[in-house]
C-alpha cells in the first residue's frame, strides 16, 4: 500500500508501522470512524476548556502552568505517537484535553484584555474563532471533495517549505528575544500598539491561519488513502491525532486574529 505525505504528524513511514502493527485488527479503517473519533476528541476539548475559564480565574497561576504543561504535552506526544502508535488512542485523547484547557485559559487571558480596554467581541472571542475554524474546515473540505485542491505531492512539499519557515521565524524571534531585542511584530503586543507594527502583525496572522487550514487538505487526503488501502480500523485513532493537532493549530491562530481585529478596529464601550 502506498501513503505517501509529508504532514509531520501523519507521516507515511509512521502510519505505514501503525498499520503493520494493528494489521490483525478486526474490521477497516472508515471515514465515519475518524469522523466520529475527531468528533469526540473536539468535544473533550472544548469541555476542558470551558473547565479552563473559572479555573483560571479563581488561581490565575494556573494559566501559565497550563501553557507549559501544554507545551511538554504537545511535544511528548507528537514522539510518543511517532515511536509507538498503538498509543494513538490515550495520547489522542491526552491531547485534547491539554490543549482543550491550554486553549481555554489563552481565550479567556485575550478575552480580558478587551475587556479592560473597553472593547466587546460579539458572542466572545471564543466563540468567534470557533466559528472560523468551522468556515475553514468546511471551506477546505469543499475544495478537496471537488478536486479543486488534491493535496498531491508538490502541494505538500510546498506546504511543508513554508511551514517550517514559520517556524524558523518564530523561533528566531524566541533567541532574539533572549538578548533583548525582539521581533515585535510577531507578538500579540503589536495588535494593541499603531503603525506598521500591528498591520505587519495582522498581516502574518492571516497567512499562518491560512497554512494552518491548508494542512487540512493533507489530513484529508491522508484519511482517504488510508480508507482507499483497506488500513485497519486501529488505524483510525493515529489519523484522528493528525486531525486533532491541525485543528487545535487552526483554533489558536483564529483566536490571534480575532483578538488582534477586535485590538485594532474594534468598538471601545
């Protein structure tokens, strides 16, 4: 069977062993399935972040215990789901919850910065990232069922060239920032500051929202080979990590941008 992608998370080499090791599984891999399995994850999630919002409001040390556990999470199990997929369903589920919290207490910290500027958000940052991210999973998967974007290899090699330039980017600005000099365009700081800065700030927002979203297209795409080849149903808990961390991507990128739009043209009460 051949399952060629450069995403990071579902890569061929990995899924090629998940598959091996779960090839005496009962039944195959179905899009229902993944659906079902990124359905539920999504829902711990948001649960845990909804957990996130009063937790961190009662003991605000907790928000930046949540980044950093979040962070070691995030890392861990991207290794851990490499080296041993058979772990896919636990960590998945680990995953979510981390990142559901992480991603609760980071909307609530950006939710009362509007608020102590005088600035109101309609329904709420959250809730208006939510609804970005629902656009744009739509909107990607339209232009993957109709062809309009396949997800072939040239589009992820592409695709993968530019995100680890943004990558590189931030983490240049992470060294620098070390030394005491900054790109501070890249911080959410630009967004409440004028000029050029926040405009360049919004600017890169955009385009790291849109890469993020695009990753989708090779998780779809990934998803379907591995239903085309028969994969194993086992097979469904390490697409649906693919999933989960894409997505998780899109939210935090969405909410950014909210933040920053409602920051520079939003209606001061």
């Amino acid at each position: 069977m051949s399952l060629v992608s450069t995403n990071p998370i579902l890569a061929d080499s990995v899924l090629s062993g998940a598959i091996s090791q779960s090839a005496g599984s009962a039944g195959t891999c179905t899009v229902s399935g993944i659906i079902n399995k990124t359905a539920g994850c999504v829902l711990l999630a948001a649960l845990s972040g909804a957990i996130a919002v009063p937790v961190t409001k009662n003991f605000p040390a907790a928000m930046w215990i949540a980044f950093i556990v979040s962070m070691i999470v995030s890392i861990a199990a991207i290794f851990l789901v490499r080296r041993s997929p058979r772990m896919a369903a636990s960590i998945t589920v680990l995953y979510s919850v981390s990142q559901g919290f992480m991603l609760g207490a980071l909307g609530m910290l950006l939710e009362g910065i509007l608020t102590a500027n005088k600035i109101s958000v309609p329904g709420g940052i959250a809730l208006q990232a939510f609804v970005i991210v629902v656009g744009l999973m739509l909107a990607m998967l339209t232009l993957f069922r109709f062809g309009i974007l396949k997800g072939g290899a040239m589009f992820q090699s592409v695709l993968s060239v530019v995100t680890l330039g943004i990558f590189f980017m931030f983490l240049i600005s992470m060294v620098m920032s070390l030394f005491g000099a900054n790109l501070s365009w890249l911080s959410m700081g630009s967004a409440t500051g004028t000029g050029n800065g926040a405009w360049i700030g919004l600017g890169i927002n955009v385009v790291v929202l849109i890469v993020a979203a695009l990753w989708l297209i090779v998780d779809f795409r990934q998803v379907q080979d591995a239903v085309t080849a028969g994969a194993p149903s086992s097979a469904e808990c390490y697409l649906t990590f693919g999933l989960v961390v894409t997505l998780a991507w899109i939210y935090l990128e969405a909410l950014k941008l909210v933040f920053r739009i409602a920051m520079m043209f939003g209606n001061r009460k």
